[in-house]
C-alpha cells in the first residue's frame, strides 16, 4: 500500500533572480537585496510577488539590461559586508565571552579569590604589549585582550554558570544511565567539621561508564550511622536520584558505616524505596596501620636471598 504522506518539496535558488527581482541567497534563504526582507518560503512566485508589490518602482528606475546590473551588485556588496561586519563583531565578543569563561575556570581550579582576574587581565596586557611589540596587528590583539572581562562579579557569574551547568550535565546523565553506583567518604575538614563527599559511576546503554562527584555533604550532628543516612536521604530529594537504580554502594570499613545493626550499609538495606545492592569497603585505611606496625624483616631476609642467589649465578640470571 502506497503512503499517504508526501515528500518535502525543495525549492532552489536561482542566479538570475538577482537582477530580475534583486534577490540573493543567505544560508539557503532568499533574502531582498533592498529590503533585507527573507521570504518564507524561496519560490519564483514568493519572490516575484515581493518584488512587484514592495519595489514595484523599481523595474521602472532600473529597466532590465541596463544600469540594473551594476545596482544589483553594489546592493549585494552592501549586504555582504554588513553581515561580514555584524559575523565579525559577533565572534569577537563570543570569543572574548570564552576566555572570560577559560580564565574563570582556572581561577576556581586553583581556588584564587575572585578579585584575581583583574589582576590576571593587567599582567596579560603588561605581556602583550612586549611580546606583540613586532606584530603588525598589535592594536588588534590589544583590544580583544582588553574586551575580555575580568571582573569580581563577571568571575563570579562565569563560575556559577558553569557549576550549574555541572549540576545540569549531572541530573541528565543521571536519567539517561542504566544503573549506578555509589561511593562514599567522610573525612572532617579544616574546622573540624564532618563532611561526606559522595561520587558516582554511572553506566549506560551503551556500556559507557562515566564517573563524577555529586556533592560534598555537611554532617552537622554526629558521625554515626544514623546521621550519614539521613543526609544520604535527604541527598535523594534534593537532587532527583533515582535510587531504583541503585546497584552498589561503597564505603571505607568505619563501624559506622559497615555495622551489622547501625551501621549507614544496614539501615540502607532496611529501608524499602532503595532496592538490593552490593556493598563494598575499602581497606585502605587497615592498610595503613597494619604497614606502621607490621614487621617486614622475614619478607626482606628472603627477597635478599634470592636476589643474591640469582646474581650469583650470571648465565641463569635471565
């Protein structure tokens, strides 16, 4: 059975509309070379009918074959170099935007106070000015250095822009991903306050794994079991995760995470909208302190022995 629905017609432009009705062509628009007006749809008739209703004294000022040509191109440089200014001026500021963004960016890398940009701008500038001293379009570069802003408030903005467009990226991957898991580690800061940093790996259909931080949380009561798994609830509502597909969770081996009755992995298990999951623990720490403690020497004695055994011995030390 043929389908009812039909084809998209495509419409071409053609060369000679130029000089019978002062039309060009402007990224697959027809576009009055008088006017700057585009037609909606770029067929003969749509152009022919503009042309005759909005200029229609025009074909008598300019008859065909005669001054018309040269006035249809002299319009059309006009209009390239309009919008040749116009593309200009827009990706100057687009790029000056940009480095606004990159030198912002650094700043909350390497967690500089926001006042820093300006004083970045001013040591870029005192640069510029020797190493471009030889530049033929010095002036140039001078002043799209000096379009990029650097303020306190500008880097202010560009980092909040770009942290909200973290935490965007990070709620649809979160939708988009078939299973997750999640680590965590509590650690107390400089101010002796607890904080729980929770990461994620997420998994796609595609069996892509992706792997990022989703937030550092305060633990302002206590560190116990409890307390880490009502922020780790709270952490739910507030940023949409959708436990249900919740496969792992590790933590490191602190009783008030792995607890047979209290600790954050039972209640976890306890709790009827987060679904069964693996869990693991770190040994990092054990490790740790069993290395400060452990004695080596009988490991050592023997490695020794080999070695010597084996060098002792130079054809069969390969």
């Amino acid at each position: 059975m043929a389908s009812s629905s039909k084809k998209p017609k495509t419409y071409h432009f053609y060369a000679e509309w130029e000089t019978d009705y002062f039309f060009t062509q402007v990224k697959d628009k027809c576009v009055c070379l008088i006017c700057n007006v585009s037609v909606s749809v770029g067929k003969k008739g749509n152009v022919e009918r503009h042309f005759k209703t909005v200029h229609s004294g025009i074909e008598k000022d300019y008859p065909l074959n005669s001054t018309l040509r040269r006035e249809v191109l002299q319009l059309k440089s006009q209009l390239n170099a309009q919008q040749s200014t116009v593309f200009k001026t827009l990706d100057k500021n687009k790029a000056a935007t940009e480095a606004s963004f990159r030198v912002s960016k650094v700043i909350a890398q390497h967690r500089k106070p926001y006042e820093d940009g300006e004083l970045i701008k001013v040591a870029f500038l005192e640069a510029a000015d020797t190493l471009f001293d030889n530049f033929k379009n010095k002036a140039e570069i001078m002043s799209a250095i000096k379009s990029v802003q650097l303020s306190a408030n500008t880097v202010m903005r560009r980092v909040e822009a770009m942290s909200s467009d973290v935490v965007s990226q990070l709620k649809t991957d979160f939708d988009r991903c078939s299973y997750f898991s999640l680590q965590f580690d509590e650690s107390t800061d400089i101010v002796d306050t607890a904080q729980l940093a929770v990461f994620v790996r997420m998994v796609f259909e595609d069996f892509e794994t992706k792997e990022e931080l989703v937030k550092v949380v305060p633990l302002t009561g206590h560190t116990t079991g409890n307390y880490v798994f009502l922020a780790f609830k709270k952490l739910i509502e507030s940023e949409n995760i959708p436990v249900k597909r919740l496969v792992g969770i590790a933590t490191d081996g602190a009783p008030a995470m792995v607890g047979v009755e209290k600790g954050f992995i039972a209640l976890c298990r306890k709790d009827s909208d987060i679904p069964k999951f693996l869990s693991y623990h770190c040994i990092i720490h054990q490790q740790s302190l069993y290395g400060k403690f452990l004695s080596m020497n009988n490991v050592m004695k023997t490695v020794v022995k080999v070695v010597n055994k084996i060098r002792a011995h130079a054809l069969q030390r390969r």
